[in-house]
C-alpha cells in the first residue's frame, strides 16, 4: 500500500516520483524481498515512511528518512499503538489489524 500527498506525482499512468508512506504486508514467499531489496529502493527513491507488516509475529517495523536514510524506529508488537511519524493522526492499537 503506498500513500501519495501530491497531486503532481500522479498521472494517467500512475505515480510519478516516491510516495510519502509505503506499507509492506510480508508473505512467506515475499519476506526476503520486502527486507532487503525494497528496503534499499525505497531508502534511495526518498520514501519518507516505510512500515513492514509481519502479520506471522503479530509485528511492525516503521523506518523514517532522515537526510537521506531510513532510521528505525522500536519494534511494535500486537499489545501496542501504532502511530505515524508522517501523518500522527494515524494512530491505533495494532491489536485491531492482527485480530
């Protein structure tokens, strides 16, 4: 799932340039790709919020770009709040997802 904010990166083809937030669902037969491969892709086009989903461990890990690389932020688990670092109105108990 990705979000775009700006209309101009958006055409009849698609989007046009890195989306502001890229959220990854891991599957067992995509895992190795989204955790390394598109890690690096999406740290170099300047994606600003990227999230993997491992719904396997009930887990998130969100990676915010700050000059030009993403850092990690703590691990959430089932039993805690997920929260946006780009849009802070996105804000839930990952409980909600999991269940």
């Amino acid at each position: 799932m990705c979000v775009i904010c700006d209309d101009a990166k958006i055409d009849e083809r698609g989007a046009i340039g890195a989306p502001d937030l890229v959220i990854e669902i891991l599957s067992p037969g995509n895992s190795n790709k989204e955790m390394k491969y598109k890690f690096d892709l999406y740290e170099e086009a300047g994606v600003l919020e990227y999230w993997i989903v491992n719904p396997a461990d009930k887990t998130v890990f969100i990676y915010v770009l700050k000059e030009n690389e993403f850092i990690g932020m703590h691990p959430l688990i089932e039993e805690d709040n997920i929260q946006s670092k780009l849009f802070p109105e996105l804000d839930f108990k990952l409980e909600s997802i999991f269940n």
